[in-house]
C-alpha cells in the first residue's frame, strides 16, 4: 500500500512510521550501488538485520560503521580474537557472535574475489524483468535470483546470506527496485 507521508508525497506503506525510515526509503533504499565497499555494507547490515526491525540497524548505523572500520574489508579481514572481543562488547551495535563472525569471515571471502569482482558478481544476479509492485504483498521475500545468488556467495566463501538476506541485499543496493508503482521514489 502506497501511504501519504507528512510532506503529502506517496511512499511504499512500510516507509512512513519514523523519520529515520523516510529518509532511508527516500535517499538510499532501491538506489544503485556499484562497489564493493558499499555492497560489502549493506550486505553486513542486511545479515545484522535477520530477526531484527530494520529500524533498529538504521539507529545502530553509525556506531556499525565506527565498530567496523566503515566496512573497510581489507580492515575487517585482519580482525582477531581482540577486535572480535571489542564488537562483542560494544553496546552501539548488534552484539551477536554468528553475525559478528559471519562480518569477519565476509571480508576475508570478499578479498579472495579480484577488485571489483564482487560487485560484479552481485549485480549478474540482476533480473532481465521484474513487475512493478502495486501493493506491499506483490513484492517477494525471495527470488529465483535471491537463491541462485545466496548459492553463489555461498561457493564463494560468503556466509550469513541466505536467499531472504540476499533478496534485502538487492532491493537495499537498486539491483532490484521494489518501490511501489505509485511511489515518489520509483
């Protein structure tokens, strides 16, 4: 459902109840992002965001970036028992161990991809058509796409992506756009 914001624009119905949301959905979300470091980011929030509110990881962001070394994966990728230990502790981000780790192991599989490679191999995974979504219920959770491109990050040495993560991943970073078709945004 399309819902009339406060400045009397239509948006996508789940982008309306925070501030934080409507500058989420207006300024990033659906938005293409072609490097690796901006992927790697999004991808790390949207495996941080399984379970959770989304807004909960739009509030944390910040202190996500500080914590991470602004998803820098050369950075990441040289963690040890101290940094994992430093995360954990940290009350600004999601202190779970699996995610935590699945960051960690995420930049080391990043770096064994060539530069650019894993921008390259996210965005293959882009549909040659996709409808545009009338209502929130037309737009999936997964894909044929979203699975096929969990496998491959998976084969590649990737963790914490299954094909819900992976889905998130590609509506986040404009691989896919599921703006509503009466939306602002689209």
């Amino acid at each position: 459902m399309t819902v009339i914001g406060e400045d009397g624009q239509p948006r996508c119905g789940w982008a309306t109840s925070a501030p934080e949301y409507v500058a989420y959905h207006d300024n990033e979300w659906g938005k293409e992002i072609r490097d690796d470091r901006g992927l790697f980011e999004r991808m790390t929030l949207e495996g941080f965001q399984s379970g959770l509110s989304w807004i909960t990881i739009l509030r944390k962001r910040e202190n996500f970036r500080a914590a991470f070394d602004h998803f820098d994966p050369e950075a990441i990728a040289k963690y040890g028992s101290d940094d994992f230990d430093r995360l954990m502790a940290d009350a600004g981000i999601v202190r779970n161990r699996l995610k935590v780790n699945a960051t960690i192991s995420n930049a080391r599989a990043l770096l064994e991809l060539g530069d650019g490679e894993f921008t390259d191999l996210l965005w293959s995974f882009r549909p040659a058509k996709q409808k545009v979504p009338k209502k929130l219920g037309d737009v999936p959770a997964t894909t044929p796409e979203s699975v096929a491109m969990s496998k491959a990050l998976k084969k590649n040495g990737f963790v914490f992506v299954g094909p819900t993560t992976a889905y998130a991943l590609m509506q986040a970073t404009g691989i896919v756009n599921d703006h509503l078709a009466t939306c602002i945004a689209r």
